[in-house]
C-alpha cells in the first residue's frame, strides 16, 4: 500500500511540472509574438518616412526640369554652370524650391532634341531625371528616372 502512495505522489509532482513549464512556453510565444507585431509597426513607419522622402525627391527633380526647360525656351544656348562632375555627382546649377534645392547637372543637344538630366535628393532618396525635349516646338519626347547619372548622352 505504501508503494502506491509513492507512485501517485510522483505523479503529482509531475504533473505540476508540466503545468509550470506549459505556462511558461506560452508565455514566451505570446511574448515573442507581441514583440514581433510591435516591431513591424514600428519598422513600418519607416516604410512611409522613405516612401515620403522619395516623392519629395522626385518633385524636386520634376521642378529642376521644369526650370531646365523654361531656361531653355528663353535661352536656346542655356548651359548649367558650374559644370557638373558626374564621378563625384557635384557641381550643376542649383535651383531654390522653397526650403529644399535641386539640381540642373548637364544640358545636351541632340539635333533639334535637348537632353536635360537633373538630380534631387531628400532625406537620402535621391532622384534623377532624364528629360528629352523636341526645341521646335517644346514637347516632352522622354522623360526617365535613372539609377546614376552618367555623361553619355544617349542615355542616364
């Protein structure tokens, strides 16, 4: 009889070792979980940050070749300076948009066609543009964002 009262003491034990030891295996999941919802609300903020600094840049750049090409129908000669070193990506004609400026980096003439390529950067997203305008009558025949901005003409 004493030996059965050992055996079910043991189980007892047991069986609150478990119970312990399930508590706190669910307890680190859920905290694992809570943890990992938290962070991708947090990391998602800086998904809309980036995704804000990139429109900024890209209507920088816009605003830069619209500057570009009202320069251009007032001067058809229009040159950007300084000249724009395209190994450092410095230099060009700046141009104030409000608080934020952008940049004018070449003008290019391809016979009645100008090549404008600009460059705005936001919050360190860039934008570059590739514009390509018909000088006869002022229409738009590209216009192109480029990864880098390279001196060849005949694209970014």
């Amino acid at each position: 009889m004493k030996n059965l009262q050992l055996t079910a003491y043991n189980l007892q034990l047991e069986s609150g070792f478990i119970a312990l030891m399930s508590a706190i295996v669910i307890s680190v999941m859920l905290l694992a979980i809570t943890l990992a919802l938290g962070f991708s609300g947090f990391f998602a903020r800086f998904n809309v940050l980036d995704s804000e600094s990139k429109e900024r840049s890209s209507a920088l750049a816009e605003a830069c070749g619209d500057s570009a090409i009202l320069k251009i129908s007032q001067d058809g000669a229009y040159a950007p300076s300084p000249v724009f070193d395209f190994t450092t990506q410095t230099g060009g004609e700046s141009v104030s948009v409000d608080t934020d400026s952008c940049t004018i980096a070449s003008v290019d003439s391809s016979g009645s066609q100008k090549i404008i390529k600009t460059q705005a950067n936001f919050n360190k997203a860039y934008t570059n543009l590739r514009i390509v305008i018909d000088t006869t009558d002022f229409t738009i025949v590209s216009w192109d964002e480029c990864a880098n901005l390279t001196a060849t003409v005949a694209f970014c």
